[in-house]
C-alpha cells in the first residue's frame, strides 16, 4: 500500500511539472487569432517569420481559435478566465479579433490601451478605429484589414445589374431561385445582407449604426422591413454558408448572391470561381468590418506585442501581404499604400468596388443591440 | 496490507472496490453528470434569476425546429433501421460474390466523420451537383429546373448513407448468431423468405434491432456538423443548428440550454429504455443470489 502511495505521489508530481507550463520564454510573442485558416496561416507563415528575420530572438508562437464570432468568443472566455482568477501575467501578448469582441473586452476591461502611442497609428484614419458597434475603443485595437461585403453576379445572366436593394427586390422577383444566400444562420454574408437590407427599408442608418439611441419601438418598427423580406425569400435560393454562395455562383446554380470582396478575390486567384464573375455593391449599401489587432491589459511581453503590430500594420506590410497576398482591403488608410502595391493589383482589388463605393456605401454593422435585435427579429418575424 | 492507515482496527474502513470505481465514476461525474444538470439548471436561469423567459422565447422562436428536428429524426432511424434490417437478412442469408463483397465494404461509411459526409453531400446533391447532373445527362431532370435537396429530402440522404451501415452491423451481428439450424427447419416446414424473416430472425434478434434504432435515433438529435453543411441557414432548421446560433451570435446561453433540454426530452424515452434493456442483460448474465 505504502508503495502503490509513492508511486501515486510521483505520478502526480511530474504530471504537476509537465501541464504547470512553466515560464514562458522571452522573446516569444504568443498571437490568438480568430478568424478563417487563413488567418493563421498570414500569422505563422508570413508575417511571424518575417518579423523573427528582422528582430533576432524573438519568435512568434501562434494559436486560432476558429472563424467567425465563436473564434473571437474563445479568445474572449480565455482572457476573461484570466482577468477572473487575477493572474498576474496573462498568457497571450497579441489578439486578432472581429468587432463584438471589442464590446465583450471592453465591457470588462481586458484590453491595454497602446494603440495612439504605436508607431502605425499615424497611418489609421478609419472611422472603425474609433468606434465599433456603437462602443469607443480609441486607442485598444488598431484595424489589421476591412473585409467589405458586396453582391457577386454572372455577367453572362445578369447584364445590368440591379444597382439598389430595390431594384434587387425586382429582379428576384423576376427571376425566381436565381439569387442565392445562406440566411442568418449560415454565416456573415448572409447578415451582412440582411442587415442591409433593414438599413434600406428603414432609411434610418444613422440612427441604427452611428447615433442611437437603442429603442424598443425602433426594433418593434421593422416588423413590416422583416415580413418583406419573408417575401422576398420565396424566390431565394438558399446556399450553405458563405463558401456555399461561392460555389453555387460557381456552378451556375444562382446568378448573384452577397459575398466578402475577400473571399471572393481568393476564389478568383485559386481558380475556384469563374473568372467572368463581377461585383456591385448596391444602394444604400452593405456593412463591412474590419478585424483588430489587441494586446491583452496584462500581457507578458506588451513591449513586444507594440512592436509586431507596429510592423504587421506598416504600409509595407499592408500593402505586400495584406492587399496583394490575401485581398484584403488595408486596416490602414489606402492613400499610404501608393507606390507599394502594383498598380494592376490595385486596379483589381477596387474595380467594381470603387474607393468612391466604399466611402458612400461600405458600411457599418449596427449598434450591438440592434445587432441582436435584427438577427432576432429575422427569426421571429421570417417563418418561410 | 495490514499496517496501511485504513485497515488499522477499528478505523473506518472503505470497502476496497471503491478505489477501483473511483476513477470511472469521478470522470463520468465531473465530464457528463456536472455539466448535463448544469446546463439543466441554466436553462431555468436568466440574470441570475429563476425564469421560464428563456423556454418561452425557445418556444416562440423554434417550435417549428423542434418539430422539423423531431421529424427528421424520427424518420431518419426509422429508415436507417429498416433499410439496416432488410440489408442485414440479404447479408445473412444470400451467400454470393456480390453479398461477399458487400460484407467486405458496407463499414466505410462508419469510419467517415460527419464533417467530410456533409462536404461531400454539399457536392452531391447541389442543384449542379453531381446527382443532379448525372440526371440532367441521361435526360430524367432539367438542368434548369434541377432537383432541390439541401432540405428534408437530402438531409435524409446524408444520414441514411451515413447510419445504415452502423445499423447493418449491429443487426447483421445479431443475426449471425441465430443458428442455421432454425431457419433450415423453417424452410423444410415450407416457410417462405418473409415468413423466415418476419417469424424467425427478426423476433429471435429483436433486442439488437432495438438496440440499433435507439443508437441511431440519440445520434441524429445531436448531430450538427451535417445539417449545418447542409441547410445551415434555412427555415426550418435543426436545434443544434439554433444552440450554435444562439452561442456564437449572441452568447446567449440561457435559451441554448433551454433547447438543449429539448433534445434530451427527445432521447430520453429512448435512453431509459436503453439502460432498461442493458440492466435485463446484465440480470440474464449474472443473477444475483
């Protein structure tokens, strides 16, 4: 029995020394991202190495979390864990992370605020950098790119592309399963165009987006924008999320459906979407959002973290990797990028959206709770 | 063992198989039980409140997915069973190359995680998808008009091809223990091939066919993976479907439980009468006294 103690004790002691993780190494930068695989692989692939050549000893360690709002929530509960347990030293120095996570944070105080004293703010004159769903976060995240959502057609279906919600309306109307998207279940596209299409039918994008305030009465008006939009549905195709569209326009299935530019543009480049396919970004627009670069308020290494995000967000960095590697649209102001992007990809990236389309009709999201409340109000008013 | 502290006389004294059920029951306790009466309790919780708001508002906003949910699994392992069943007699009593060779292949799709079944599904059954098109070849459907399946229909087809063949080797296991000898005095008796199955191999071979069923049904109530693939963003939808939704979009856990107490009320007619079941085996196998 004594023995079988000892070795139980031992078992348990070097179970203790191999999970405690000991102290991390210095010089390393831990990075979570949230967002698609190919957020981690701009992170690990790209930018971490490039930033270890030009800085000797450091190193980037990088973890993801998963797309869309679930990836920013992982990274949210782990600080959140640790904000609660009053840990001295947080385990990650550098976040990527998509707007409501910049609520969530703020709401509970997990962020350092280092972004007006970094090298690249100069270069940010988004209005995303100063507020986000309606909350201030001057100074907590500098914008690593803008992902702007547009309608992808075929121009071999469509030749005149409807140029506003309402002449969309029409042209569904006309053309019955021709236009597809993944409702609000299946991914931001599909929100993204709804709530576009609330912005439209209300005229009231000031208010839902930028001013406020959050009424009750407001939400309650909408039911006949959602009962339209009920209707408008009967003659949708339904995709399976975001890539769904992708590959149903590929495939000829519908004709036109929302999309992110992003996405869109990678297809293009991998071969995966006809090269014929256009985009419009249609009046009175469709929101867009960027994702942010954070440092955690009690971060190992926030030095450290400054300076690689002072380097990923440089116009060499934004207009090399950002711009022309991955299609993103900058984080940064696109007046810096001239001179460090070729003109053709230039040219590419803002052909059918134009820099003019995207200061009019490149939108925000809404206030957070009229966020929720337009995802809830699809549920409860669009029943077919 | 003697000189151990908890066998000192008089001392109170563990009975000694506690320690060897600790480490089971500790981990089914902490990782199942905890969290199962946890998300129980939430369910009935909003602001730190008790509340019944969050089964209103999972009423109001999701009886049609709970009905579609409750549908599509109904259905689903009545078919996955059925199919299973007339698959697993073809097996046992049809001795051919084909047979043979089927044996060999039909645990494939066990093997092949939901994920890649939904992405291959997606390919499948698309509106220009390989289904589709084969038809749209050989002149059966028009390719302008092709068939829609990323509903009801092809949520079906995804799991039939998905659960019959886990179906077929519980039943097919089952029937491979009822001795020849049974059905050849059937068949001198001049019973006919259904009479053989309806008589003989499905009453002799019930509890496996049950025990199919149960497993299959408690598998698609929580599967998320395909129909979210499939017909993610489609009204009606399935509750897992909603429980993400309701998380990653609003982290509004309270009605995400409240659903999710939905899902249990499903299985758990089917779950009792599993562990009923079990516990008659385990009588059977070891009477006490």
């Amino acid at each position: 029995m004594r023995k079988s103690l000892i070795i139980l004790l031992v078992l348990l002691l070097s179970a203790g020394l191999v999970f405690a993780g000991g102290k991390k190494e210095a010089g390393k930068i831990v990075l979570m991202t949230a967002g698609d695989t190919n957020m981690l692989a701009i992170q690990q692939n790209v930018l971490g190495p490039q930033f270890a050549a030009k800085n000797p000893g450091t190193g980037l360690i990088s973890v993801h979390t998963g797309p869309g709002n679930a990836g920013s929530q992982r990274i949210y509960e782990k600080l959140l864990a640790e904000s609660e347990s009053n840990k001295e030293v947080w385990d990650i120095d550098v976040a990527i992370v998509h707007e409501i996570f910049m609520k969530w944070a703020m709401d509970k105080d997990l962020l350092l605020p280092f972004a007006k004293e970094n090298d690249s703010w100069k270069y940010v004159t988004s209005p995303f950098a100063k507020t986000t769903l309606g909350v201030n976060i001057e100074g907590y995240g500098i914008p690593m790119f803008h992902s702007q959502t547009a309608i992808a057609y075929n121009p071999q279906f469509v030749k005149n592309p409807p140029k506003t919600y309402a002449e969309l309306e029409k042209w569904v109307k006309d053309n019955p399963g021709k236009f597809g998207y993944n409702g609000v279940k299946g991914g931001a596209s599909g929100v993204s165009f709804v709530v576009g299409w609330v912005y439209w039918k209300t005229g009231r994008y000031e208010k839902l987006a930028v001013t406020g305030p959050v009424e009750q009465s407001e939400i309650a008006s909408w039911e006949g924008a959602y009962k339209a939009l009920e209707d408008f549905n009967q003659n949708v195709t339904y995709t399976a999320g975001n890539v769904g569209t992708l590959d149903a326009l590929n495939r000829g299935e519908i004709w036109m459906g929302p999309v992110w530019v992003d996405m869109f543009f990678t297809f293009m480049k991998e071969g995966k979407l006809n090269p014929e396919t256009r985009m419009i970004l249609p009046d009175p627009g469709m929101p867009g959002q960027p994702m942010y670069y954070v440092i955690p308020k009690k971060a190992a290494n926030p030095e450290l973290a400054k300076k690689y995000i002072a380097y990923a967000t440089s116009p060499e960095v934004q207009g090399k990797e950002i711009v022309e590697k991955f299609n993103w649209y900058p984080g940064i102001d696109g007046s810096f990028l001239e001179g460090k992007v070729p003109p053709e990809v230039y040219k590419k990236i803002y052909s059918d959206v134009t820099p003019a389309d995207l200061q009019k009709k490149g939108l925000s999201f809404p206030l957070a709770d009229y966020h929720t409340a337009m995802l809830e109000s699809y549920e409860k008013w669009v029943r077919k | 063992m003697s000189d151990s502290v908890i066998g000192r006389k008089g001392a109170f004294r563990l009975p000694s198989y506690v320690f060897l059920l600790f480490p089971a029951v500790a981990f089914i306790l902490i990782m199942y039980a905890y969290p199962f009466i946890l998300s129980f309790v939430k369910s009935f919780e909003l602001d730190g409140a008790f509340s019944t708001a969050n089964y209103k508002k999972a009423v109001e906003l999701y009886y049609m997915d709970i009905t579609f949910t409750f549908l599509v699994t109904l259905f689903n392992s009545t078919l996955a069973t059925l199919l299973g069943v007339l698959l697993s007699v073809y097996f046992r009593l049809n001795d051919s190359f084909i047979s043979r060779t089927l044996i060999k292949l039909y645990r494939i799709p066990i093997f092949i995680p939901f994920v890649v079944v939904a992405q291959m599904m997606n390919s499948f059954l698309a509106p220009h998808g390989i289904l589709n098109l084969f038809l749209g070849k050989i002149g059966l459907i028009d390719l302008d008009n092709p068939l829609q399946l990323f509903n009801f229909a092809g949520l079906s087809f995804g799991f039939a091809w998905k659960l019959i063949p886990f179906t077929v080797m519980i039943i097919f296991g089952g029937f491979q223990m009822i001795d020849n000898s049974y059905i050849e005095a059937a068949r001198s008796a001049g019973a006919k091939l259904h009479q053989i199955i309806i008589k003989i191999l499905i009453p002799m071979n019930g509890s496996s066919i049950l025990v199919a069923m149960v497993l299959v049904y408690s598998q698609i109530v929580g599967t998320f993976t395909l129909p979210y693939m499939l017909i993610g963003g489609k009204i009606p939808t399935t509750i897992t479907v909603d429980i993400a939704h309701r998380v990653n979009y609003y982290r509004d856990f309270g009605v995400a439980n409240a659903l999710g107490v939905f899902s249990y009320i499903m299985v758990i007619v089917t779950a009792v009468y599993y562990l009923r079941m079990n516990m008659k085996d385990a009588k059977i196998a070891h009477p006490i006294g």
